[in-house]
C-alpha cells in the first residue's frame, strides 16, 4: 500500500512540476509584456498629479489674495452703481 502511495505521488509530482513550471513562466512573460505599460501609467499619473497640484496651488493662491480684496470691490461696485444711477440716461434726453 505504501509503494502506491508513492507512486501515486511521483505521478502526480510528474503532472504538477511542469504545469507549476508552465504557470511561472507565463507569468514572468505576461509581466514582461505589461512592464511598458505600467511604466505609461506611473508616468500619466505623475504628470497629472502634478498637474493638478500646480492648478490647485494657483487656485489657492488666487483665492487667499482675492478675498481680503472683496469688501474693496463691494465698495468700489456700490459707488460705481450710484455714480451710473445719478446720471440721466442718455436715450432719455432724445425724448
């Protein structure tokens, strides 16, 4: 009974060996094959992350020295709205 244990198992490592073997060489192929593209994708990813950073930088930047200047603008779009209003318009002199 032992003996067929045995042999069972060499058969089985004679089925199994070339296959696991077969398994790691498609493996390293199929990685081989996909290394250009990861080396693309890393590459994407780098430009666009720091292209978005570089717009966000800017965006921040704009809006920290925009917004102390809004009450300014409030002001200046106040006096510029009653200075337009004051005057008569210019259709109505026509008439």
């Amino acid at each position: 009974m032992f003996v067929l244990l045995i042999l069972c198992l060499l058969v089985g490592s004679l089925i199994l060996v070339p296959l696991l073997i077969l398994g790691l060489v498609l493996r390293l192929a199929l990685g081989l094959v996909l290394i250009p593209f990861k080396v693309a994708g890393l590459a994407i990813r780098l430009v666009l992350g720091l292209a978005f950073g570089v717009v966000g930088l800017v965006l921040a930047g704009t809006a920290v020295l925009l917004i102390p200047l809004l009450p300014i603008l409030f002001l200046a779009g106040g006096v510029w709205l009653i200075v337009r209003l004051s005057r008569p318009h210019p259709a109505a002199r026509l008439a």
